[in-house]
C-alpha cells in the first residue's frame, strides 16, 4: 500500500481520499480511528494495532505536529519490540512509503493540526 500525497486534512492512499483520521494496516485501512482524548494517543487507542503484531509502528502527529504521545506508550511499545517512528504527517507519509514494503508497518495518522 502506497500513500499517493498528503496535505492539511487529508490523504489519499492508492487514488482513494480520505478526510478522518485512520490507520493505515498492510491489507485495509480503518477510516474510523478516533481517540479517547483527541490529541493524545494511549495504549487503548492501539488496541487493534498490538493484536496484528507489527515490526514497525509510525505515528503521524498532525500537519503542525500537534497530537501528543506520552512515554508510557512508547515504553510499552518498546517492551513488545515495535519500532516506533513519530513525526508531524508529512514526513511519516515519506517514512511509511520508504519501509512499508520491507517490514509489517502500520500506521495511525492524524490528519490536521
């Protein structure tokens, strides 16, 4: 799966936009994903990314960067070896297109801010 362009608010992902934030898995993506607190991320936002066991997570914080994740994520994340990549959505669009192919990658983005 391949992430065609990025811009303020939305995505478009092999020609299909989407305007939500979502989570981008190997063979679907979740156009529904919403957080508990909307500009943190927690472990119970993941869930069902943990279960399909990814080498590599990316996390896209927003266009400005703005989406916080707390050190208690990243340790857990650590403790279950997931590579863990975050940064504002434009440059995690450039990371997910250059490893996604190579590793099970998935990746959560938020879309504005």
């Amino acid at each position: 799966m391949n992430i065609d362009s990025y811009s303020f608010g939305k995505i478009v992902i092999e020609g299909i936009c989407f305007n939500s934030d979502l989570i981008i898995y190997p063979e679907k993506v979740d156009a529904s994903w919403w957080r508990k607190v909307g500009h943190r991320v927690q472990l119970e936002d993941l869930t069902a990314v943990l279960a399909t066991s990814p080498e590599v997570l990316i996390i896209g914080t927003g266009y400005m960067g703005l989406m916080k994740v707390p050190e208690e994520l990243r340790k857990e994340l650590r403790k279950k070896n997931i590579e863990l990549y975050i940064e504002d959505s434009r440059r995690a669009v450039e990371i997910f297109n250059s490893i996604n192919t190579k590793r099970r990658t998935i990746a959560a983005f938020h879309l504005t801010c």
